[in-house]
C-alpha cells in the first residue's frame, strides 16, 4: 500500500533553514509527480509546491517562491523541501502528496510540524 | 488564484440521515481537455486526508458509494446518503484545473 512518511519538521528560528523530508513506499515512486501542501494552526490547506515525475520541471506558490526548492531522489524514493529564510508565517504542518491521474494528490502522508520562531 | 468558497462551514447529522456540502469557485473549472478537476477529501481526526471524488464525480478506489459529487462549471456538490459514525471529521473542496491549487475553508461534520 501507498506510504509516505514526513520528517525534518521542528523549531527553526526566522532567517534559518530547514530541510523537509518525504519518505515513499507502496508504488513506483519515479512514475509520480508529487506536492507539498501545509496547514497553519487553525487555518486550512495552501498548496506549496508540485514536482514532476523526473525532477525537471518544479511549481510553487507565490508565498515561498524564491524561498522554499522542492526536489526529489528517484534512487531513494523520497521528496524533499529546503526552507530557506523561513517566516513566522510558514509555521505549520506540512504534508507531501502523491499525484493522481491529473494535479490532485490522491495519497497524503501524516505530515510533519514545523515552527518558526525565534 | 481560484477561490473556492465551502457551505456550510459546519453541520451536525443525524445518524442514517443525508448530508450534502457545496463548493463554488470563482471560476469555471472546465479544462481546456474538456474534463473538470474538482475533488473531494475527507481528514477525519488525527489522520491524513483522503481522496473520496476526483474529477467533481469519480469515486476513488476504495470509497463508499454513499458518497456521491454533482455540478459543474463553477457550483459543485458532495452528498452523504446516510452518514455514519466513520464519516466525521473536516470535508475540503479543492480544484485542481490549475496551479495554485486551491482548496475550500472545510465542512466540519458531526454527529448528533
């Protein structure tokens, strides 16, 4: 079955960085594009980034452009996102996604928390 | 950005009874191939979101088919026939036509 376990989240002080990773399991990681998504504290879902199957071609939202690089290692099968300059308002829970038949993400993973805060 | 907008922000069910949730977005959700990316997901407490609707009426494996999606263009619509213990939890509307993708505030669902 599909897995997909977050981990890297914690406290990160603004202006420091911070390195998400995604680990996948269950189906061939290399065919999939896949997305980070996250969720502040009593506020609901923002999309933050989406990378193609291969690597080649990333997408992000125009609040981290810039700030936050999705990537990917097909040989290990795990996603990642680098943080760099972090706001107090990127503080949340951040999800990574396998993409489904078009943009959706059809599996999600648990998710893992990340503070920013100095 | 596509703003999606999500009624009621919550609602509390009677077991065995129906439930319906709509999702309007600020604009039309057709592709230019002809399909339309509207989905549903379902976070029940302490887990991840899962998939129920894609492409504003396919199930996704695996899911009930007490869950049923409807509409088209910009007013979509996701109906419970009989709710049930194991369908609480947060509903979200989202499109995926285009990138950002965007997702509607959340129905809360309970049971009374």
């Amino acid at each position: 079955q599909v897995q997909l376990v977050e981990s890297g989240g914690g406290v990160v002080q603004p202006g420091r960085s911070l390195r998400l990773s995604c680990a996948a399991s269950g189906f061939m990681f290399s065919d999939y594009g896949m997305h980070w998504v996250r969720q502040a504290p009593g506020k609901g879902l923002e999309w933050v980034a989406l990378i193609s199957h291969d690597g080649n071609n990333k997408y992000y939202a125009d609040s981290v452009k810039g700030r936050f690089t999705i990537s990917r290692d097909n040989s290990e099968n795990t996603l990642y996102l680098q943080m760099n300059s972090p706001r107090t308002e990127d503080t949340a829970v951040y999800s990574c996604a396998k993409q489904g038949l078009h943009l959706e993400g059809d599996y999600w993973g648990q998710g893992t928390l990340v503070t920013v805060s100095s | 950005d596509i703003v999606m907008t999500q009624t009621p922000l919550s609602l509390s069910v009677t077991p065995g009874q129906p439930a319906s949730i709509s999702c309007r977005s600020s604009q039309s959700l057709l592709h230019s191939d002809g399909k339309t990316y509207l989905c549903w997901y379902l976070r029940k407490p302490g887990q991840s979101p899962q998939l129920l609707i894609y492409e504003v009426s396919r199930r996704f494996s695996g899911v009930p088919d007490r869950f049923s999606g409807s509409g088209s263009g910009t007013d979509f619509t996701l109906k419970i026939s009989r709710v049930g213990a194991e369908d609480v939890g947060v509903y979200y509307c989202m499109q995926d036509t285009q990138l950002p993708l965007t997702f509607g505030a959340g129905t809360k669902v309970e049971i009374k």
